[in-house]
C-alpha cells in the first residue's frame, strides 16, 4: 500500500513537472519577439530568461556594457528588458526617438499602490498624463507659487539651523546630516502638498507610508512569469493593505481640502497646493477609457497616490544631493571655502535667501557637480514603447520591451567628461551646462525626454539653498579629527551614503570673517 502510494505521488510529479512544461512552452511561444535585429545580451535560462539569475544590478549591468556595448538585451520571462547605457543612444532614444519610448509598462505590482497606473511616474503616454503633468508644473510648481511658498521654505530652515545649534551643543560639535535635511524638506513638500502646516505625529505617520510604499513597488516574479505569480500571493496582500492605508491616512486631508473649496470660495489660502489642484482639475481621459476622450474629477483613491508619489518623489533624491555636497565640501576644505567667500561677498551679514542663488555660480557649479558625481538614481525608470516597435542605435525595440537607461554611465562616461570619478564644480563654471540635456548637455541627472522629472528646478532650489544656508552659518569637518571620509554608495531606492553622515559643525563667529569657533 505504501508503495503504491509512493508511485501514484511520483507520477503525479512527473504529471504536473509535464504540464507546467507544456503550458509554459506554448506561454512562451504565444509572446515570442519577432524581430529582425535586436541588440545583443548574454544567453539567458529557458522561460525565465536572466530573471533568476541577475545578481547586483549595478555591477552586473557595468560589467555586461563593457561586453556587449552600450546597448544590450536580457530576458525577463519573454519580456526584452534593454538597457542602455551610452550617451549618444540615450539622446537618440529620448529625445529624437521623441514619443516612441515616453510611455511605460502595465506591470500588476505597480498597479495596486498606484492606483491602476494614475500617478505621474506609472502612467502610460498620453491625454490624462499630459492634463496632469500640466496641472503639477504650471500650477503647483509654477513660479508664481513656489514664490508665494518662499516664507514656508525659510521658516523651516530656520529652525533647522537651531536645531543644528542645539544639537551640535549637546554632542561636541558632532550633528547628524541625512535624517534631519530629509526631515526640512519633507515638511516643506508636505506643506505644498495639503496647504498647511502638520504636526508630528501625522507627519510621522505620513513618512511611514511613503516609505514603505518606496519600498514596495519593487518588481515581483510573477510580472514576467504569471505562473510563478500564483506563490507571491503574500506580497500582493501587503501591497493591497498599505494601499489601504493609504487611501486612510489621505482620506480626511482630501475631504478638509474639498469642504473648504465647497464652503469657502473666497479663500485662496490653499490654491496652488497639490491637493487643492488635483481636487479643482477635471483631468482628460486616455483614448482607451470607454467614453473616449472625456474629462473627469479623480476620485480619493486616485489622490491619495498621487500625494503618496508627491511626498516621494521629492524627498529622499533631494536629501541625498544635500548629504553628497557636504561630505564632498568636507572631504574638500578648499571648496567648502570658495563656497563660503562667494556667499559672504554676495550676502554679506544677511541670510541667504532664494534670490541670492542666481548670483552664486559656485555654488550652483557644487549642486550640479554632486548631482553628476552622485546622481540619487543611476537607472531612469522603465520605459516602454509609445505606439508598436521603434529602433534606436539600429536595433529593434519591441512593442512590449521594457528599456532602461543606464544614468550614473552617461554621468560617469571618460568619454565625455574629463577625470568623470572626481568631483571638479569647476567643469560647470566654463559654460553653462544645462541639466535638462535639451542643449546637447550630457548631465542628466533628471532623465530625459518626455519624462524627464517635473520637479527638478524644484529640487535644485531646495539643494541650493539648504547647502548654501548650511556653508554660510558654520564650518563643517570630520566627525573625528583626522578620519577619512567614507563614500561608498549604498542603493535602498536612492542612492544614498554608504554609511549615513556626521560631521563636526563650528558657528561661524562672524559673517565678516572666516574664523570659527567649536561647539563646547
């Protein structure tokens, strides 16, 4: 009896291993590429393709570019994954390919947090993505608003900077950089997000979600291989709670905002913030939807994704050029000199303020040198083509490909930039490079194209300011006297320090001298 219990679960193995064989032969077969020319790539697992076996992205991608070139394919499933990683390719395919490579790819674990692909970053090219990249720039990031939000930004880097005195009298000097910069700029994205002012408690609520919302959008499995999709059942539910979550922590901020817009129609308190844009807006439909192109009002689940995405997309790339440019400004005392004069010859006694920064060349020259040296993501998000198969650097690109580019390579190229591993702010002084790349530039630190960031003046403005506000109240050096900084890299979802900075920070004693005194 045990024997023959034996046999029957052994064919029932050997009956199930045939048929996930067979289905997933003819799987493939149904979504097999035909293309004349597609780019070269190492060989890769039947069915999965490179999906089990692809390592560090990083160092593997580096490694397989020096290989097969700037332009190469990996399968995912029967997915063509191609990245790209040369600086005449990345033109070619972003901005003279145009639209061809602007949309992105439907993928089911991007689609639950995301709100089924309404937010900016997920959403396929076209009408609604147009009407809402329009309503974030020209409203909520228009020059107007960011003027009228000018006394927010200050007061909270006001209370930064004591706060660094405070901290700074408490520990010899010695003050965290990374945790408290995010923490500024997380409340000021917050402030532009709802209209006011939140405290502790729900902002520390809020910067939970956001992260783990971060983290959770990673690629799963079963996104290539739907049958491996049937195991990842518990990561799928963890997603669909934190989108519940969500939709919870948003939900009364979103019906504050629309009480106040139904009761209170002569305030204009709150005009300009996100929230109050994205509730005003009637958005226009993608062909696809059933009544064709129509307007429409988002609902709470689609606003509470699009302030989640809000919050992210603006913090922790921002908090890490701050971090980048101190510890290089203190791994180069020299430059962190340079930065102070020009401040103190611009300024003088007087804070910084935002009008100063068009006056201050060096300083912009450090911001835009730590975004090259350090860009906070070294791969663009992940394209798709806009309408059927394209070419670019004379291979083909399938209509269901998903492409990547290789930012930290163009960033980082011997070929285009002299000595491109140290950092030189000076290469930014002889002309003016452009970081959007639209003049022929090769600084990209934002992407390209269509899809370049919407909010990089933004962030240059944030970056700008709180380095040179930093710079201008104290002198900054190692933690420990005589150390070496450490700056090895360290990817959670932004490329951040390896190991987070501390710095030993002295209050300049005067703004009429360079002379500073230690914290006691």
């Amino acid at each position: 009896m045990d024997a023959c219990s034996g046999w029957a679960w052994w064919w029932q193995l050997v009956i199930t291993a045939v048929l996930f064989a067979v289905l997933g032969t003819k799987w493939w077969a149904s979504g097999k590429v035909e293309m004349k020319k597609m780019a070269p790539g190492p060989r890769g697992w039947p069915l999965a393709g490179h999906l089990l076996s692809l390592g560090s992205a990083q160092l593997t991608l580096s490694q397989l570019e020096k290989r097969y070139g700037p332009i190469l394919t990996l399968w995912l499933g029967r997915v063509p994954s191609i990245a790209i990683s040369g600086a005449k390719e990345t033109r070619e395919a972003l901005l003279e390919c145009g639209a061809a490579l602007a949309s992105r790819p439907r993928l089911r674990s991007r689609a639950i947090l995301t709100g089924n692909y309404c937010i900016m970053n997920t959403s396929p090219y076209g009408p609604y993505w147009r009407s809402l990249r329009r309503a974030l720039v020209s409203v909520v990031l228009g020059p107007s608003n960011l003027n009228k939000l000018s006394p927010v930004r200050k007061g909270i880097f006001d209370s930064f900077i004591s706060w660094l005195l405070g901290e700074a009298s408490q520990n010899e000097g010695v003050v965290p950089v990374s945790a408290p910069s995010r923490l500024a700029i997380f409340r000021i994205l917050a402030y532009m997000c709802v209209g006011r002012h939140l405290d502790e408690s729900t902002l520390d609520v809020l910067d939970e979600i956001a992260k783990q919302t971060l983290i959770l959008q990673g690629l799963l499995k079963g996104d290539f291989i739907p049958l491996l999709g049937l195991f990842e059942g518990k990561k799928v539910k963890t997603r669909q709670d934190y989108k519940k979550k969500q939709e919870e922590f948003w939900g009364p901020l979103i019906e504050e905002n629309r009480e106040i817009m139904l009761t209170d129609n002569t305030s204009t308190a709150r005009v300009g913030c996100y929230m109050h844009t994205l509730l005003s807006t009637k958005f226009e439909e993608d062909a696809q939807s059933v009544d064709g192109y129509g307007c429409r009002k988002l609902g709470n689940c689609e606003i509470s994704a699009l302030c989640t995405e809000f919050m992210n997309a603006g913090t922790d790339t921002t908090a890490a050029c701050v971090e980048w440019a101190m510890a290089n400004l203190i791994y180069h005392p020299e430059i962190q000199e340079r930065v102070f004069q020009e401040i103190h010859e611009h300024a003088g006694d007087r804070p910084l303020c935002e009008a100063d920064l068009e006056g201050l060349p060096y300083l912009r020259a450090v911001i835009k040198e730590t975004l090259r040296r350090h860009p906070s993501a070294h791969f663009t998000f992940l394209h798709t083509p806009t309408n059927g198969p394209c070419k670019v650097g004379g291979y083909d690109v399938p209509e269901n490909a998903m492409v990547s580019f290789h930012l930290a390579s163009v960033l980082r190229d011997p070929n285009v930039w002299e000595e491109p591993m140290e950092f030189k702010p000076e290469r930014f002084l002889d002309v003016e490079i452009d970081l959007t790349g639209w003049k022929k530039s090769n600084a990209v630190p934002f992407g390209l194209g269509r899809r370049i960031c919407p909010g990089a003046k933004l962030a240059l403005l944030h970056a700008n300011l709180l380095v040179g506000r930093l710079v201008q109240n104290f002198q900054w050096s190692p933690a420990k006297d005589g150390s070496l900084m450490d700056l090895g890299e360290r990817n959670a979802g932004v490329v951040a320090m390896k190991n987070p900075l501390f710095a030993r920070i002295a209050k300049r004693r005067s703004r009429s001298t360079t002379s500073a005194a230690l914290f006691s």
